[in-house]
C-alpha cells in the first residue's frame, strides 16, 4: 500500500510540473528565455576589446556570440570629483563588426580613474541622471526591451585593481545589482526581473 502511495505521489508531483506554464510577464529565472519558455541559445563567446570573466546571475555571460569592452576616459570639467573617471561599457553582439546591427544587452557603470573601491550606490548620488553612469539595457537588435534601474537594496561596487598609466591599461572588478521597472514581453528573449552582473577585466583606456 504504501509502495502504491509513494508512486501516486510521484505521478501527481510529474502531472503537477507539466501543467506549469512558462509566464514571459513573469519571470525571474537565471538565464533569458525566449518567447515560448524554452532555453536561450548559448555560445562560445569571443571577447572584443580587452580580456573578461564575466557572469550574469551566477552564469557564464555567453549569450552572444560576442561580447565588446570599452572603458572611455573622462577629465574635469567633465567629472563630478574634480578627477578623472572612467565609463566601464560592456555588450553582448551577434557579428562582432565595428558597426554592430544587432546589440542584445549593454551594461554601463561610471567610476573614478585610480586604484579604489566605489559603493555605486553613493556614487550615482551625484550624478544625475543615475541610467547615465549605472545601466543595463535588453535590446533585441534595434528594439529597446525592459527596463532596468539599480537595485539600492543590494551593495553594488566597482573595484580599479589596477592603473596602468604609461600603458593606459586598467584592470577592474564590479559587482552590480539590477531590478527591473517595467517588462516588454511583446518580443524575446524574456529576461529575469533581478539581474546580477559580476566579472572581472583588462582593458586598454580610450
């Protein structure tokens, strides 16, 4: 009797998941979806720009074929500390060409140019507006998807390991949280509300 519970349990529990249906205005999984809840392709992704170990929500970044790294220099009177800052900006891209037609997601965030630790969470107090110096973006080629906004509640930090000023080389750390404020779900992939992004990079300041 007790043999015939356990397996009637086990046919429920099988009967249970299969009738679960995947939501594309509900979800907040690991990897993207696309549109009928099935898996994100994934790649052997070739870097541009620098060298990356990168994750996204505890996963290897590899949702692209490419994925691109441009830190830009910036001096006052255009930074906010009276020095210099750097623009971190990582995208994932399906050719790899200088003129890329189709970016699927791009991450920016914003920090002094030196060897330090900076709390994004107080640093983009002073800037104005935040999606300026912190920001990650779904596209799905030229079509702009969800949007995301730092999520304050987690400690989000950019580290410069190190400068390299003869080189103009930087190797950096960042650690940075995500929540979503409003879903596009009209097209895929179908992306999680809560997105982390965590790596480490070297990469050549323009």
């Amino acid at each position: 009797m007790s043999r015939i519970l356990i397996w009637l349990f086990i046919i429920l529990a099988f009967s249970c998941k299969d009738d679960e249906k995947f939501d594309p205005n509900n979800y907040d999984g690991q990897y993207p979806r696309n549109l009928d809840g099935s898996e994100m392709k994934t790649y052997n992704t070739q870097v541009i720009g620098g060298k990356i170990e990168g994750y996204f929500n505890g996963h290897s970044w590899n949702h692209a074929p490419f994925l691109s790294i441009n830190v830009t220099r910036f001096d006052p009177p255009k930074t906010t500390a009276n020095e210099p800052e750097v623009i971190i900006n990582i995208a994932t891209m399906l050719t790899g060409s200088q003129i890329e037609p189709c970016l699927m997601e791009s991450f920016l965030v914003r920090a002094p140019l030196k060897v330090s630790t900076t709390s994004i969470n107080d640093f983009t107090k002073l800037h104005d507006p935040e999606y300026a110096h912190v920001k990650f973006t779904s596209i799905n080629c030229d079509a702009g998807k969800d949007q995301y906004a730092l999520d304050r509640s987690k400690p989000s930090i950019v580290k410069i390991t190190q400068y390299d000023i003869e080189n103009k080389e930087i190797h950096a750390e960042y650690d940075v949280y995500f929540s979503m404020i409003v879903r596009n779900s009209n097209f895929g992939p179908v992306y999680p509300e809560k997105v982390h992004l965590q790596g480490k990079l070297v990469a050549k300041v323009k």
